[in-house]
C-alpha cells in the first residue's frame, strides 16, 4: 500500500453512477467501478473469440482466490468462493456437530439470514440463544451473559446493517477460543472498509458477499475458514476431506475441482467464472488504494455525518467513536420509508431504510458535499419532526 494519500477526486471518477446520483447505500449493494465493466467485456470477448479458454480457466480461478486472499489477510487455501453471505453462513449452520442440550448464541441485531441458517439446530435439541443490544451496542457482557459450558457456537455480525454498531471480534474470538467455542461472523458489511486481517479477528468461519464493499457481482462471495478447522468440519451437502497426498487430491491438482483439499472442498462444482472475475478485479482496485487508506477515509466521512447530523438537530442510534462503527450511520425519523423515497424522487439520493430507521452508507467515493445536500435534504423532508417520538429499546424483535 502506498504512503501517499489516494486522489478521492480521481478515484470518484472510477464510479459513472456518481454523475446522476448521491449514493448513499453502499451497505445494500455499492455501484460498480469501471474495473468492473472491463473484467466483464473481457469475459464476453474471450468466450466470443477464444471459446472461454481465459474466461472459463482454473487457473484464473485460483489466481483470484489468491487476490482476495491478499486483500483480507488470509491464505488461499481458507478462502473458498460462494453466492453469498448466506451459502457461507449455511456452511458454517450445518457443520459442526452438536447434540441436545447444547446451544447457538446469535445477537438481537442480526440480518434475519443469520438466524434462519441456524433454526434447524432447535429440532434436534440444541438451544437458539440471543445476546440483547443495549442502546444498540453489542457489548462484550451482552454475550459472555448468554455462554455457558454448552455453549457451542457464537454468530454475529461484525458489523450490524441496521445502526452499524462494530463488534469488537478479537476480543470476542479470544473470549470464544477460552471457553472452546466455535465464532462464525457475517463479515459482509466490513470486507474491503476495515482493514484488519481475517486471521486477526479471532473468527473460525468469516461469511462475505461480494456485491458491497468488495465491487463484486451479485451471486458471488467467499468464506473464510481458520485452516486448522477445514477438514473438521462435516456439512453432508459438501465434499468430505482427503489428505493432500492422496491419489484423489493429485488428481484434480490443478482444476476447479481441487476442493477435494483445504477450504476448496466447501464449492461444488464449476464456480462462477464471471463473478470470480469481477471479484477478483475489484480486490485489485482496492489494492491500489489500499484498504488501511480506506478505512481512514470512511472515518472521516462517517464522522462528518455524524457531526452533520447533530448541527441538524437528527438522531442517530450510530455510536460516535470510530472502533464501535463503521460505513453506515442511522437517522431516526418519522415516517422513514416515505423520507427514502422522497429523497430519491425529489433529490437523486439513494438511500434505505432498515429497522423503521433511515440508514445511509458510504464508500471512499462519497464526499463530505455528498453528506451536506442529504442531511440538508431530510431535514427540510422531516420538517423538524425527527426528534417527535423517541426510540424503544429493541431495535427488532427477531423472530423466534
């Protein structure tokens, strides 16, 4: 990574979107960089003139595996590619062996993806518990009240979708590591906008989408899995393990079907050609800037967000300082959804509503002008009325 500060101005123009709208949901899907238009175009010309001899390589595939392996901080041989957070979190549901009596700790502020994963672990006996937010903050203490010596899994967010509350995953993964139990994350809203290394959150399993900070198509993403925990685990719809010396592994070597070995073995199948490509070219687009340069520059425009809206008179359930937040920053108003649509109707700004809140999200490619017309936009909307009602203490019931 480069010392040098990025150009943001130049970096912005990376993004055709950006001329016509104020994006401001990059938490739900980021707009696609011109990298990505080019990794497309060159799929299509290779399969139009070379019948897919590039486009359809496993060698490729394996060079883009190494890609997001260097951005995130991981080895290739933990990182195998998905759908999405879902399938990672699915693989993570389905394989550890648990027996009555134990129990799963989920949070309260949890995307519903991760709680439906794990529901039918409560056919067999095994307990769903969840740690409850206070004011929105997913303490250290909210969970350690929720594990006991039965405890057998741990799942979170490392970053909520809803008010962007940041939990503090070392501290957690050490928590977890000391009492033996298994932590799986929804690391989506956080690849490619923290900077910290998958190996250095204390996670076993690390589900990522790709179609938000990672500049990938929907329909592709990763997981990550500790290495030392690959072959333990035992979900029946993937490939069970072989030892890497054995005339099974040797034989697919050198093909997409090397998940016979290490994390590999958690795809079936061809993978997806196209969205490897694209997610491959957006982890080096982020690369080239550098994802510790990122982080500090959505630091800097979350906090000016969050400064906006206390001149504006807004509340937010986003805690200010900096290591419990990350890119998305809640505005709670009357009549949230009616607001979104009239700021994208009256305004071009894209925004979205979650948990009766408004949420606006940001990517390195906003400016701190982009935050000013959208706070001054939904303060002129809410007409003052944002402060009328105050927020109860759950932000959701999740559905038990």
């Amino acid at each position: 990574m480069s010392a040098t500060t990025p150009d943001w101005s130049a970096l912005r123009g990376q993004f055709p979107t950006l001329q016509h709208w104020n994006y401001l949901d990059v938490a739900r899907k980021t707009v696609p960089p011109r990298c990505q238009e080019q990794a497309l175009s060159d799929y299509t010309k290779d399969v139009y003139e070379n019948a897919g001899a590039d486009a359809w390589s496993a060698l490729n595939t394996a060079d883009a595996r190494s890609a997001l392996a260097r951005l995130l901080g991981a080895k290739p041989s933990e990182i195998a590619f998905t759908k999405n957070t879902t399938e990672g979190l699915n693989i993570a549901a389905h394989g550890f062996d648990l027996r009555p009596g134990d129990n799963i700790v989920l949070t309260d502020m949890e995307h519903l993806a991760n709680v439906w994963v794990w529901k039918h672990w409560e056919a067999k006996g095994v307990e769903i518990r969840f740690a409850k937010h206070r004011h929105g903050r997913l303490t250290l203490d909210a969970f350690r009240e929720k594990i006991d010596a039965r405890t057998r899994v741990v799942s979170t967010a490392y970053i909520t979708y809803g008010n962007g509350f940041r939990v503090d995953l070392p501290e957690l993964g050490k928590m977890c590591r000391e009492s033996d139990v298994r932590l799986v994350v929804d690391g989506v809203q956080a690849a490619g906008i923290i900077a910290r290394p998958l190996s250095e959150l204390g996670a076993d399993i690390v589900a990522i989408g790709g179609h938000k900070g990672l500049f990938g198509l929907t329909g592709s993403g990763i997981v990550y899995c500790r290495e030392d925990l690959v072959n333990q685990l035992k979900t029946p719809f993937i490939k069970q393990p072989v030892s890497a010396d054995s005339a099974a592994a040797g034989a697919y070597a050198n093909s997409q079907f090397d998940y016979v070995r290490v994390a590999h073995r958690f795809e079936g199948g061809n993978p997806n050609f196209l969205g490897v490509r694209v997610l491959q070219r957006g982890a080096e687009f982020l690369q080239s800037i550098g994802l510790q340069h990122i982080e500090n520059r959505i630091h800097e425009l979350s906090t000016a967000c969050l400064a906006l809206l206390k001149e504006a008179g807004l509340q937010t359930e986003t805690p200010d300082e900096w290591e419990e937040r990350g890119h998305i920053v809640n505005v709670l108003v009357p009549d949230a959804a009616g607001v979104m649509a009239r700021l994208r109707e009256h305004y071009r700004i894209v925004t979205n509503v979650k948990d009766d809140a408004l949420r606006v999200s940001m990517s390195f490619f906003n400016t701190e002008d982009d935050l000013e017309k959208a706070i001054w936009a939904i303060r002129k909307e809410v007409a003052g009325k944002a402060n009328a009602t105050p927020r109860p203490e759950t932000i959701r019931a999740v559905p038990l």
